[in-house]
C-alpha cells in the first residue's frame, strides 16, 4: 500500500468514526486499523525525511549528491 492510499484509507476512516453512526464493536475495529494506518504512515514520513536529511551540500550550499538514509557515512 503507497502512502498515498494509506492515507486515503485512514482519512475514510475518521469520517466513518466522526459520523458517530458505526456500532461500538465496529467502532473499535476501526480505531485499530486506524491506528496500524497512521503509524505505517508516520513510518514512510521518518523515512522520507531521514533521506532527505542526508543530502550532501557543498560549501556554497548547493546539492551536490544524496546518500542513502541507511548507510554510515
């Protein structure tokens, strides 16, 4: 699953909680996927920006190469 429909599927699911018209089992079970979806979200947001973190500059700031955000170096 992209980020993207994630995303999508816990935006969907906050409505259907936020209506208030969900049964309370269900209600739960929602919470939880919920919960799985906003952290594999905020997993892929880390991971972007760790990368992002990890671009070279050279002295005049300007981008000279990335590294990967799991390498040492």
């Amino acid at each position: 699953m992209t980020f993207e429909q994630a995303l999508a599927a816990l935006e969907s699911i906050v409505q259907q909680l936020e209506r208030g018209d969900v049964p309370l089992d269900q209600s739960i079970g929602l919470y939880e996927r919920g919960e799985a979806l906003r952290a594999a979200c905020q997993q892929r947001l880390d991971a972007a920006q760790a990368r992002i973190e990890r671009i070279v500059t050279a002295a005049d700031g300007r981008a000279t190469a990335t590294r990967p955000f799991d390498t040492e170096g």
